[in-house]
C-alpha cells in the first residue's frame, strides 16, 4: 500500500481546495472509461459520450495521448497538476497544463503509459493538445452544471469538517476513497498500491473534492505541496437523484418540498443551503416550518445543529414517489 507520514503541524495547517480542473480531469476520465457510477451519471454520460468520442475521432493524436495520460495505476503528472492552495479559474490552473515543458510531458506520459511512447507521440505540442482537449470537457460538459457542481462539493467540505470537529482525522479521512484511511501513528494510507511511503511532514497538504466516482494523489516538483483528490460523499454526490418529486413539490413548494427530500441524512442548514442554492434565511424558514409539521427533527452534533427527517417525513416523500 502507498502511505504518507505526516506532522501533526501538517496535518493543522491542511485545507480543503475547490478545483475546477480537478472537476474536469474526473470528468474526463469517465467519459474516456465510457461507464457511469450511478443513474445520474449515466445520464450526464449518454448526453457527452457521442461528441467526445466524436471529437477523438477528428484528433487522433489527441485521443492517443489522452490514453497514454490516464494510465492503469497513475495518470500523467502534467495533467494532474496539484493545486496551489489559492482559489483559482479553471484556465489559471489549465495555464500550468498548457505550460508543461514538452520534453517532460512525454515522460510524464512514460511513466502513465508503463512503457515507451508510440512513434506518433514523440512531439513538441503534446501539452497544447491536452489542454485544448480539457477546455472542451470543461466547455461542454462540466461549466453547464458547475454551479450545481460546486455546491456538492462545498457542502462536502462542510461535512468532512464537522467530522473532523467530532471525530478527529481518523474519522475525517477514513473512506475519503477507496484505499485511504488513517492508520494511526502519523501515517496516511493514500492508495492500495505497493509504492514507497513518502514523507510530507513540513509541506501543504490539500485535499480536494470532486463530484464524480474518481481520485488521485499529485505533488509537485518541489516537494512542498500534495494533494489527495477524492470523490464527495455519495449522499451529497447524488444530489440529482433525490430531486423532489412534482407532486410534493406542489404540495409543500417547491424550495420546502427539496429541503425534505435532503434530508434523508442528517445535515445542518449550511450544507442544506450549499446543495440547494437558498440563501440562509430561506433555509432557515423552511426547516422551521416542516420543524413545526412533524416531518423533521433536530439533534445537535457539536457546534453544529443537524435536521433529519421523522417517520412522518419518511412516510411523506415515500409516498410522493412514482411507483
């Protein structure tokens, strides 16, 4: 297994980072794999995969480098870059892409590939194709819903940490992907692979959220900073899938009728106006008046306050759902 050791210095100062590029590279990769992790995302898929695979097809020394870049056990450095910590656009982090010095983007591609390079890679513009290739993921099939997107993620950041508050970073880490877990000890198991550990005392350490079934680790050449992306928690990831149903959404308005639908699992109004878009107050009220129904209730975790639905609730939403 690959794991990190890490201070407890470094684990104080680690933050949560929004990336729009890591958003894309993981959209990127599902549409490469052709296969979606859940209903929702097969629906996303079926409306992109025709022009992607389209657009490969126009640009086959893009649709192989794109191969060669995701490769078994570890993408291509320069098309991961780690995040520098700031809040950044999505074309501040694809310049870093764009700018990677060709010669180490072929051997980037190597060590992805784990082998050598086809005869038809061995070019100046490999880093200028790639990123043009992540501008039309990020155009076409990410920006439309990034709002959306984003909103899973911040409430997410929410969530890991009010787990962090409660339970520490053995809580807070343990299942952020498949293969990481915290082992105790200063020791961050961050893949199920057989690589060296690493130490990282004394650098950033970044863990960054993304809305799709994907994840990685990066770190860059100077050793400072590492990041570990990973997917959002699946209550919050399939937001899409607990929409409210038009019935309910008549009987209790719409805004109310998708607070109640959320709360198929404790959240606090934080996380409820992250995933919704309402403004607090409006949340707020919401919950006050389904509070005041019966339909919800109330605990305290923390210094947070979590709502969740009742048995009335439950019976509620069930029975507002097509058959």
């Amino acid at each position: 297994m690959g794991w990190w050791r890490i201070s407890t210095d470094t684990l104080a100062g680690s933050r949560f980072v929004v990336s729009p590029l890591a958003e894309t590279v993981a959209s990127l990769k599902v549409l490469q794999g052709g296969r979606a992790a859940d209903p929702g995302g097969r629906a996303w898929l079926d409306a992109h995969l025709p022009a992607y695979r389209a657009r490969l097809a126009g640009d086959p020394v893009t649709a192989l480098t794109v191969r060669a870049a995701l490769g078994r056990t570890w993408n291509a450095d320069f098309l991961t870059p780690t995040p520098t910590g700031a809040e950044e656009t999505f074309e501040q982090e694809l310049a870093r892409v764009r700018d990677t010095p060709p010669a180490a983007a072929r051997e980037h591609l190597t060590v992805s590939l784990a082998g050598p390079l086809p005869a038809a890679l061995h070019r100046e513009d490999l880093p200028r194709l790639t990123a043009e290739l992540l501008s039309w993921v990020w155009t076409e099939t990410v920006l439309p819903s990034w709002p959306r997107r984003r909103r899973i993620i911040e409430a997410d950041v929410l969530a890991r940490t009010a787990q962090l508050t409660r339970g520490g970073w053995a809580q807070a880490l343990d299942g952020l992907r498949p293969g990481t877990r915290w082992l105790g000890d200063g020791r961050l198991q961050v893949n199920d692979h057989a690589y060296p550990p690493r130490e990282i005392s004394g650098a950033q350490l970044l863990f960054v959220p993304i809305t799709q079934k994907a994840g990685w680790v990066s770190w860059d050449d100077s050793g400072q900073r590492f990041a570990l992306t990973y997917p959002c928690a699946g209550t919050l990831a399939d937001a899409d899938r607990t929409a409210a149903p038009d019935a309910l959404a008549r009987l209790l308005g719409p805004g109310r009728a998708t607070v109640l639908v959320l709360l198929d699992t404790p959240k606090s109004t934080t996380q409820l106006t992250a995933l919704t878009g309402q403004v607090l107050g409006s949340a707020g009220r919401h919950l006050k008046v389904l509070h005041d129904a019966g339909l919800v209730t109330r605990r305290r975790s923390g210094r947070s306050v979590l709502y969740y639905r009742t048995a009335a609730g439950d019976v509620l939403v069930t029975a507002q759902r097509p058959s």
